[in-house]
C-alpha cells in the first residue's frame, strides 16, 4: 500500500504544538495509523472489522 496514495487525516486529539500527533487512513481494507510528525516512519494497517471489534472491547471495559 503506497501511502503517498493515502488521504491521512489528523486526529482532533493531537496536540497543536505538534505533539502527540497520530494520523489515520482508512481505505475499503483496513485503516492504517503512523506517527504525523514523522511520516517517514512506517504506519501500520489493522483490518477494518478487526479495529471494529476492538474498539467494541474497548467501550464494554
């Protein structure tokens, strides 16, 4: 996945000194998160069903 091809959204929770910054591109497949004050790094792609179930995890604890 060329993430050059990604529209990458920043997260409203990312600080505005530019910290904290995390950005987000979700695609048909997966959503895909890096690092927004270091897009050179690697991001990384969880399936959009799994992040789904995970984040259904997260609101029942």
């Amino acid at each position: 996945m060329n993430t050059t091809e990604l529209a990458w959204l920043k997260s409203s929770y990312s600080g505005t000194q530019g910290d904290s910054c995390v950005g987000v591109a979700i695609t048909e497949q997966a959503v895909c998160v890096r690092d927004s004050r270091d897009v050179s790094r690697p991001h990384f792609a969880v399936g959009r069903g799994e992040l789904a179930r995970f984040m259904g995890f997260l609101t029942e604890a």
